[in-house]
C-alpha cells in the first residue's frame, strides 16, 4: 500500500523504515533535507515539498502527519488539507490534545477529507518491536488504511492470549485499536501517557528508597547496601511488577549504576497535563497522575525557591536549621 509521510524525525523515520520492510510504498518529506535523503531508496521515495508529495501519491492518497503537537502540526494540517481530494485522508501521528482532533476532524469533513487521529507508543524501540497504535475517527478510512496499521503493529508475538476474547476485535491482539469517533485515539493516548507518568514516578521513588537506606543517617544496624541493577534485575522476572519500563530500568542502571549522564531534570510532553485537566474535567481523583506530574515541574525547580520557603517557616516556628548541602 502507499502512504505519505511528513515529518522524519526519531518516530517518523522509523515508521517509514518498517513499511518499506514490508513492501509497502512510501512519499516521504521533512523540512531537512538529509533526513529525506537518509530513507530514499526501496519502497521511499523523496518529495520536494507538501505539493509534490501529494502529487506522486496514488488516489485515494492518506498522509501520516509525525510532527510535534502545536502550531506546526496545525500549519501541516491546514496545507494538506487545502492539496487534498475529496477521499483521501490525513493521519496525525503525533500526540495532538484530542479536543484538536475533533475541531480539525469537522474542518476537513467539510472537505471532503477524512482526518484519524492515531496515539502512537512505541518510541525509538518501534522500529523493531513494533507500535501500539490507538485510532480515532471514521471506520472507513481505518478500514481502507488496515494494511498500514497492521503492517506498524507488533503482532500477536509471544504475549499469551487473554482468556474470553473470543468474540472480540482480533485487531486488538495485534496491537491496534480503532477506539472511536474523531479525538477518540489521541484520548486514549493521552491517558496512556498519563499512566506512564505515575508508573515511571512509582519506579523511581521506589529505588531511590533502596538507594538510601545506607544513608548514615539510618541506624547502622538497619542500613542495607543494594544493588539496584540486580534488584531491578531479580524483579524482571516473575514479579508482579514486571514491565517493559522495567526492563529498560534494568538495562539503565546495569550500564551506569550511578546513571551519571542524567541530569534529573524531567520534561513532559503536555499529555500528562492534558490528563489531569480531564479528570478535573470529568471529576475523576487522580491523585497518583497528577502526584507525578508535579514531581516533574520540582524536577525542573533549580533554585529551589519552594523548598527554601518551606526551610525558612521551619526555622521561623521552631527554630529548625537545615542542612546547606
């Protein structure tokens, strides 16, 4: 099958690799030049720009948008729809707000032009293992587009089968799921991320608990000297906690115990944000979620100005001096 493909970087790039893997036909085109050029050759073929992409695309043509959320997924979108047919259809790729979604979703049915919106996990391991997608939008368009998806999936691999899903989607065990109506996938994502944030924050807290408990601050016949990359190790394998993040926590630390080339400092890429305003929304508690997020704006905190005015009440009420470290 042929697919467009703007925006090249880590994750578009290797989307463009696994299709061509499998056969299908790709038009690719990205602002740099050498990321163009990097993917040309069996099944990749380059565009000079937007316009020339779509023109060597086949009718009814389908574009995968893989650019950061914002103005330049909007600015993409917009172009593509003013190139576009009635019948072709526009993917974004990206981790777009799911509200954007559903306004771009109307923009383009007024053309026309079929809009999915598609959560797409997997990261810079994608190209190998495969991507979780999670579509939103209109059954036709995911149907005709069923080969890519399929094709980008992980498969059913080695993960046991779920009891009674006999009478259920079988996309689903593949790794994809048409979730709903425009918006749909990108919700679905966004709370995946959401979830992400508090099991990444679980893990963390976790072991830099075993990491202190030698601090001389603990009484020396209660202090325990871990291995944490052994710990993570053992926990890989039968424990209940078990997960590809901690796999990849696992691997982290058996390279660099002291993970010395980290800085600490955490982003967020806006979906953890966009999941708390949900719940707010929705009046869900989630308060592991949003417990996470917060932790990753401290992170960010270098002056520390919150910390140093709980320090300084201390001190005021009860005279407490705090060690300047």
């Amino acid at each position: 099958m042929q697919l467009g493909m703007v925006g090249l970087g880590r994750m578009g790039g290797n989307l463009v690799r696994r299709l061509a893997r499998q056969g299908h036909e790709c038009i690719v085109f990205d602002e740099n030049p050498a990321a163009v050029a990097s993917l040309a050759g069996e099944h990749v073929q380059g565009g000079a720009d937007l316009a020339d992409l779509v023109q060597r695309l086949a009718k009814p043509r389908a574009v995968w948008v893989m650019l950061p959320a914002g103005e330049i997924t909007e600015q993409t979108v917009a172009r593509l729809g003013a190139l576009l047919e009635p019948g072709d259809t526009i993917i974004d790729g990206g981790n777009t707000f799911f509200q954007d979604d559903v306004r771009r979703a109307g923009d383009m049915k007024a053309k026309g032009i079929h809009y999915l919106d598609c959560g797409t996990s997997g990261g810079v391991w994608g190209l190998e293992r495969g991507y979780c997608l999670m579509i939103g939008g209109p059954t036709e368009a995911v149907d005709r587009l069923d080969p890519i998806f399929r094709a980008l999936s992980p498969g059913e691999g080695t993960i046991a089968k779920t009891s009674h899903r006999e009478d259920r989607d079988p996309r689903v065990e593949r790794g994809y799921l048409h979730c709903g109506p425009s918006g749909a996938g990108h919700f679905v994502k966004m709370i995946h991320n959401g979830i992400e944030y508090g099991m990444m924050q679980a893990f963390a807290e976790g072991f830099e608990i075993l990491k202190k408990a030698s601090s001389p601050h603990i009484p020396e016949e209660r202090r325990y000297d871990f291995d944490l990359a052994d710990i993570a190790e053992v926990w890989r394998r039968g424990s209940v906690v078990s997960s590809w993040l901690l796999d990849l926590t696992a691997s982290a630390l058996a390279e660099d115990p002291a993970l010395g080339k980290y800085s600490g400092f955490v982003e967020d890429s806006g979906e953890g944000r966009w999941t708390i305003n949900t719940a707010i929304e929705e009046a869900v508690p989630a308060d592991v979620l949003s417990a996470a997020l917060y932790a990753r704006f401290r992170s960010r905190d270098k002056e520390g100005a919150a910390n140093k005015l709980l320090s300084a009440m201390r001190h005021a009420f009860g005279g407490h001096v705090e060690p300047k470290t």
